[in-house]
C-alpha cells in the first residue's frame, strides 16, 4: 500500500473516502441508481428502501402503521430491524434482507428501529418473521436510534402496551410473533451483548417465539466470523419456519439489488440537475419558503382520484394525484456520479468481508485470481491473515491478488450492494460549551500504522489523516502523505486560500459533569482520553470565575513522553489555578531513565486521596480512553482501592464498584 493515493474526502468528519493501491474504482460518468423493485430512481436508495444499506433520503414518520399494512398483505415477508451506531448493524440487516431476496425470492425490508411505532408489534402476522440485528453500546446501553424500543420494550412497564390490548393471556401480547435475534458487542466491556439478551429475554417473556439461536458477535474478536457462522443455521431455521428448500437457495445465478441506468451528455444536459454530495443549508431568512417534513406537512389538494379495481372486487386501490402547485415541493431523479458515490457513501478503505470477496470468484481475470479469491473467501485462517488482520481494502486485496496495475471487472451494483456504507467518525468534544459557546475543539491523534501481518504496508486511518490534510493546508505546511482533496463538492468547503470548511454535528452523550458544581470528581484520561477532561476542567474553571462552589478536581493523565506527547501541558496550570483542590497526576510509560507507569500505577499511589472523594465526599469517577486494557484495569483498581481503604471483601468492593455504575457516578467513554 505503498503507493496507495487518497482522492478525496466529501464528507469530513462525517465520512472519508480513499481509492487504494492504485487501483481507480470509478470515472466521471453520470448515472442514476434505483431499486429493481421500484420504479422511482433516486441517487443510492429506492424510497421503500426494501433490501440493501442506504442513504436515507426520506424518514418515514415516526407512530406510522403503514409496514403493518404493507406486512399483512404481502406472502412471507420477513422485516429486518436494526438497532445500530456506527452502520455495523444495519449493515448486516441489509446483507441478511438481500440474501432473503436473492437466494429464497422472499419478500424483505429493513428498518430503522426509531422509525417505527414497535406499539404495533402486536399486530405482526404469525406467518411472518420479525429479525432484530442490535448493537449494545457503550455500557450495556442501546444505539441512539433505539432509545424509544429500548423505553417501551425493556426499561418501561412490565408489560408495556401494545395497539390490540386484548389478548388471551395479558401477560403474554406477543404470542403470535416469531422472531430471529442477533446482536453485536465487545467482551472487552462488562455488559457483554446485554441489548440482544435483554431484549430476547423480554420478548420470550412476552409470549414471542424465537425460531433460531441468538447469535453474538464480539467486535473485539472477529465480529464478521460470529456473524456468518450464526447467518448459516439461522437461515435453515428460517427455511424450516417458511417451508422453504434451504438447499435451493444456494443454487441458481446472482439477482442484483440495484439498476444502474448511465446518462449521455444530452441527457445530462436536459437533467439540469446533478447530484455531487452538497449538503442542504438551512434557511433562516425570514419570507423564504417553508421546509415540509413529517412535523409540517403541506396541506395538499388532491386534483383526482379513482378506484383502479372494479366495482364488483371486494377490495379498492385508489390512484390519487396531489396538487403541489406553489409549495416548493418537487421531485425527480437526480443523477449522480460514479466519483460521488465513492466519495460520499461507500468505504472503500474498509476491508471488505469474507462473503463479499466469495462473490468475486466469478468475474477473476485469471485461474489464479479465482482460486485465490475462493480461498480467501472460504477459508477463515487465510482471509484473517489477508484481510482482516492487515486491514486491508478491497483495491489492496485485489491489487495483492491481481499484481499491481491490473484491473478486475466487477459489476458496479455488487459494489454498492457489498462495501459498507461510510460512517460518520465521532471524537470527544474537548472544550466547554460556556468557555468557547461558538467553537467545538476536539483532539485526535493521526492514525497510520504497519499491521503485524503485512510489515511493508501502512494502513491509514480515514478521518484522521483526512483531519491532518486540512491541518496541511490551513497551516501551509506542504505535501503530505496521504493526500486528500479537500475542497469538497465544487469546491464548496474552501474559505479563502487556507480556510477549509468540514460538516459536522453534534451527538448528545451521557458522559457529563455532575450538576453540584461542588462535588469533586477524579478523572482518568490517557492520551487522548484526556480530550473531555480537558472540557470538564474549563467548565469548572469558568464556573469559579463566576462565583460558584466548585469541587476538587483531579485528574489522572498518561503519555510515553513528558516532552513528546504531554496533551497540553501548557494549559494545565492556568486553567486549575483557581480551582481549590486540583492537580494532574501524571504517568509516563515511555520516558528515559524511569520505569513504565500507567494510569492505575498512580490510582495505586493516591488510592486514599480517591476513596476521599469518591467515596467520603461523594464524588464522581470518569474514565475515558482505552477499553480493553486501560478501562479494565482501571475497573479492577478501584475494587482493590475499595477493599483496602474502604477494608471490603472482594465480593463487596465489586458489588460498591457496580453500584456507583449504577447510580451515574461511574461514567466511561471508551472504545477498542
């Protein structure tokens, strides 16, 4: 990957693109991408969205029952619910509706779990199938599009209200729904998978029937190896559920999910319009024209009507045609292009999964080239090494299988269908909303590395080193490596000759100072998990500016370096000099002449300082930062801190530990 050159990244922070290894994946061309099953092209997804990762370019309202109208009169629909984060989840639901469609010709959806009134669930035909595919993130907590399932399902009544409400057994609303669950985790976090087992336990509770296993995946191990050994029986579960030949859907040629229709330049010409990832400003000029969404709807005249099934039918299917004359609103199909696609919704530097690179054999240039791609398609150890391990994108794998400057002709719909959708990169907000209230500073430590596997070749975090680039240019520091081009759609992100614009937006978190300003807090934030300590301690520090009472403050940090990589070591001092009680400790695990020390080294040290505050005068512990090894052996000093000075057994400085869990004075924010 050497000679690897990054293109562009459109979508900043909320996505990246790199084209690999020498290996261009797409050309100027326009097209225009639609459903098979739906006669409206729009750029990426169909509007009824029924198989495969998308854009979401309409919401369907919340509260709605429309997918229970489109259930009931459809013959074995199986609806795909996804609670997701970061696009895994969702991901998967959409290889799994897909595989429904193409191998077994059944009828699928995907949906979004906050899109859908799950009061409803109640009402899901006993011939059909219901798949939950959720995400459990952070601590044992759902995905933010799952909040409202999570409340009405779990969290909320014992047995929470349903549309029917008049069942045979009260205690049991769910007896006519069949479901499929698999849900996906890190072991590296004490609440193991707890979303998928909370929810199966609960809907088993509530008369549900699961007619398969529960899968789980551990992202800290080989999350897409769990998810296809469980995709296999649960398929065969699903069969014998339908009637249907599980054997016969592994026979019979591809079925694409997607039509791609190319322009000319005349028909370009006519479109007017073109596509090429801008983001919508929103208007705020008064007298401008009204934006309708779900919340303000246009009051349309409806211009015709009639019944399209005959007078003697026993049913009615109504052609209706609405006025929008003067409202602004218009629809169409606008095409994109082939550089856009890339650029804005599809990771390409993401390895590509074991089942993808399976699908390839056929279109191998080469005896070779096919017997390699089934191999690394087939067999796990060589797709770890090859792929998996080396972190390698699917131009890197193809270069490594072809040679260098071959090419390979792979259908463009399979493409789309099969890499995963660019996701939005998230980075602790490392400033205070009431010191800087018009600007949001993050930290971010620039990513490339040399996986162990593949010495010779670098992989390159995305955002990062798209982070980077804008750094290059805005402080005219010259050519680096990899190079973006940041200009973004047209050039719309350029702000003079070294200003450059990135969209972003903001996620709410739980990870936040207590409200009593005077209550203490201890915080432990190696490299750059000190990036929302940084913000807390300026919080408290304007705060004592104004006069209020605020608490000590301590935080632990770590670095190798004091010289090298000591996170704003200038900025310490000014910010605590006014806060009563505050110091940072620090631990250097790399500095010359001094013995490696970590965090929970110096927690060990000042263990009766933290039982003080956390424990005497009530205070909160946060940690950010590592999951695997930093977090956890945090956890496990605190335990130990609580058994000597707190002179508890293991049993129940565990058990104290939890509980602080318990009642939000034990907050992490930390990832693997």
């Amino acid at each position: 990957m050497s000679d690897a050159v990054i293109d562009t990244l459109d979508i900043a922070i909320l996505g990246a693109v790199l084209v690999g290894s020498g290996i261009y994946w797409f050309k100027d061309k326009l097209l225009a991408l639609s459903s098979r099953t739906s006669s409206s092209k729009l750029p990426l997804v169909p509007l009824q969205k029924p198989n495969a990762p998308a854009l979401k370019i309409n919401k369907v309202a919340k509260k709605t029952r429309d997918f229970v109208q489109k259930m009931k009169e459809t013959d074995k629909t199986i609806i795909f619910f996804y609670g997701s984060q970061t696009g895994t989840s969702e991901d998967y639901a959409a290889r799994l509706a897909k595989e429904g469609t193409q191998r077994y010709n059944l009828k699928t959806m995907t949906a979004d779990l906050e899109d859908y009134d799950m009061n409803l669930l109640d009402t899901l035909p006993s011939d059909h199938l219901a798949v939950f595919v959720l995400a459990t993130y952070g601590e044992g907590e759902p995905t933010d599009n799952a909040v409202e399932f999570w409340e009405h399902m779990v969290a909320g009544e014992d047995v929470p209200e349903f549309s029917v409400g008049d069942y045979e057994d009260a205690e049991k609303p769910l007896t006519n729904v069949h479901y499929v669950m698999f849900g996906l985790g890190n072991k590296t976090y004490e609440h193991y998978n707890s979303v998928c087992r909370r929810v199966d336990e609960k809907l088993l509770k509530l008369g549900a029937t699961r007619i398969a296993e529960r899968g789980e995946g551990d992202d800290d191990g080989s999350l897409e190896e769990d998810f296809l050994s469980w995709k296999d029986d649960m398929w065969k579960a699903v069969c014998d559920f339908l009637g249907i030949d599980f054997l016969a859907g592994n026979s019979g040629p591809r079925q694409a999910t997607y039509k791609i229709q190319e322009h000319t330049a005349e028909e370009v010409e006519e479109l007017k319009k073109i596509y090429y990832g801008e983001h919508q400003e929103p208007k705020f000029m008064l007298g401008s024209r009204p934006t309708y969404d779900s919340k303000n709807p246009y009051a349309a005249p409806i211009s015709a009507s009639r019944d399209l099934f005959s007078a003697t039918a026993d049913r009615h299917c109504l052609h209706m045609e609405v006025d929008v004359a003067g409202s602004g609103i218009t629809y169409q199909a606008v095409p994109t292009t082939y550089r856009t696609i890339f650029r804005n919704y599809i990771d390409i530097t993401a390895p590509p999964s074991r089942a993808f690179i399976g699908q390839l054999t056929p279109f191998a240039p080469t005896e070779e080239a096919n017997k390699t791609l089934a191999l690394w398609g087939q067999d796990k150890e060589a797709f770890r090494i090859n792929v998996a391990d080396a972190r390698r994108s699917l131009g890197t794998v193809l270069e490594k299988i072809l040679g260098a400057g071959q090419t390979m002709e792979i259908p463009f719909d399979l493409l789309i269908e099969s890499v995963p959708r660019l996701q939005t990169r998230y980075y602790s907000i490392s400033s205070s909303a009431k010191a800087h209230p018009t600007s949001i500073h993050l930290t971010a430590v620039i990513l490339n590395y040399k996986p162990d596997v593949a010495p010779d070749e670098i992989v390159y975090g995305l955002a990062t080193n798209f982070l980077h680039n804008c750094h290059a240019h805005i402080n005219k520091a010259g050519a680096i490596e990899p190079k973006y081009e940041i200009t973004g759609p047209k050039g719309t992100y350029l702000l003079g000759e070294n200003g450059i614009k990135v969209p972003v937006h903001v996620r709410h978190s739980n990870f936040k100072l207590p409200r009593n300003s005077a209550l203490p807090i201890v915080m432990i934030g190696p490299g750059t998990g000190v990036a929302p300590f940084r913000g807390f301690v300026q919080d408290r520090a304007h705060d004592v500016k104004n006069g209020k009472k605020v608490g000590a403050t301590v935080l632990f940090f770590g670095c190798r370096r004091e010289e090298e990589d000591y996170l704003y070591k200038d900025e310490w001092p000014e910010l605590m000099k006014d806060i009563e009680g505050a110091q940072i400790i620090t631990a250097l695990s790399r500095q010359p002449g001094q013995p490696k020390t970590y965090v929970q080294h110096r927690m060990n040290e000042y263990k009766e300082l933290i039982w003080d505050l956390i424990h005497k005068q009530g205070g909160y512990f946060y940690v950010c930062g590592d999951a695997k090894n930093m977090a956890r052996e945090v956890n496990h000093k605190l335990i130990e801190i609580a058994m000597t000075c707190g002179e508890m057994s293991e049993e129940k400085a565990t058990t104290y530990v939890k509980e602080l869990r318990g009642r939000g004075r034990y907050e992490e924010d930390v990832w693997s």
